[in-house]
C-alpha cells in the first residue's frame, strides 16, 4: 500500500433536489466526484475519510478497461460499484458514528477498483435531524503489491568453504566432556577390525584340546576341573 495519497480533485458535494431547484426539499442524497486529471487509471487500494452526519455510503468508479471481456462486461468506462450502501451511523438519528474517520480497503470493496480514472461517493442521510451531511479529508491511495517474502535457502548455499572449514573446527571443539575424540575411536575401531581380520585368516582346521598334551593328560591339570 503506498504511503502517499494520490493526487486528486475533490468537486463540492452536489445535493440531490426534488421537484423546484429553489425549494428547501432535500432527497436526503448528495454526490460528491473526484477527479484525477494527472493519472490515467490506477488501482485503488484504500480509500480514508472523515464522516459529517453521512448514514449511509455508495462508491463507483469509473474504469478505463482495454480487454474485450472486461469491456463487454461493465462496459467502455462505465461506472460500476465497489462499496453498496456501507453504514457510516449506527443510527442515522443519533450522533454516534458521525465524525469518526474512516477507512475502506480492497478487502471491504464488493468489486476490485482496477484501473480506476474518477470516483464518486454517493452520501445518503435519511434522517430529517441533519440538515447538512457529506464526507471530509478524503484521501485515495494506490495499491501496490507487496514484494514476496524471500525463501530461505540451505546453509551450504549461503556460505563459502572458507566459512565451511570454521564450522568444522568448532564442531571438533564442541565434544561430549569426558568422551575421547572422534579421530581416536575410528582408528581404534580400525585396529580392531584388522586384529579380527588376521584372526579370522590364520584359523586352523585341526581340533584343539583343553587338556590334553601330546595326546595325553596332566593329572594336575584334571584334578583342578
């Protein structure tokens, strides 16, 4: 969303009449058009304001579409509404809601505002208490979308070997206390797979026996079993 409001014309809020321009009958309904001489369209994204006794309000938009599907649609700027009827009052007779400011964003809008080149509010007071109502500060901004949230990657990707071969060290120095280094169990497990090894090649097929000697007995040797 952008942080500065676009440049814009606010014309005078324009009453509605019935019957005779010179009678003091009001319809209650009041139209207030703003222009935008320098842009040529734009994407609304927020639209602020501060209510004066409005109770009810309408937003269209005049749109400068180019493709055939949008044009057909809602035709060559023609104007089509994103906000219907939105309560500004609680009450149209009572004085709650009736100066407070006012926010109206694309998730509150019923149709996109895409390629927007005027706006027109349409200001509804049904209530005979007020005899002056419209809407103040209106402020347009563009909506601008919001740059994607960047993806984290793996660490090796992000570090070069120099950074790598740091890390080794500190996980070497970073060791179980009490425990004998890494380095000195694999060559010990090594010693040992090459003692078994050896073991294994010089085995014998002949029996071996426990007690015997040259194919006979110690009587020493049976009396301590």
């Amino acid at each position: 969303m952008s942080s500065k409001p676009l440049n814009c014309i606010i014309r005078k809020p324009v009453t509605l009449k019935i019957g005779e321009p010179r009678t003091d009958f009001h319809s209650g309904a009041a139209v207030i058009e703003v222009a935008m001489p320098n842009i040529k369209s734009v994407d609304l994204g927020e639209i602020t304001f501060k209510n004066s006794y409005t109770a009810y309000l309408t937003i269209k938009v005049r749109c400068n579409f180019k493709s055939a599907e949008t044009t057909s649609k809602y035709g060559d700027n023609k104007w089509k509404t994103i906000l219907q009827r939105y309560p500004l009052m609680p009450n149209p007779h009572c004085e709650p809601g009736s100066q407070d400011y006012f926010t109206i964003n694309r998730n509150m809008m019923c149709s996109e505002a895409n390629k927007v080149a005027a706006v027109r509010f349409l200001l509804q007071q049904p209530s005979p208490v007020w005899n002056h109502f419209t809407i103040d500060e209106i402020n347009l901004y563009e909506h601008k979308l919001e740059a994607p949230s960047p993806v984290s990657l793996p660490y090796w990707l992000l570090h070069n070997d120099d950074e790598d071969e740091d890390l080794v060290e500190k996980d070497k120095e970073l060791h179980i206390e009490g425990a004998p280094p890494v380095d000195n169990i694999s060559a010990g497990l090594q010693q040992l797979w090459a003692l078994s090894e050896s073991v294994r090649a010089n085995q014998t097929a002949a029996s071996l026996g426990r007690y015997d000697i040259d194919g006979c007995y110690e009587i020493n040797l049976l009396s301590y079993t």
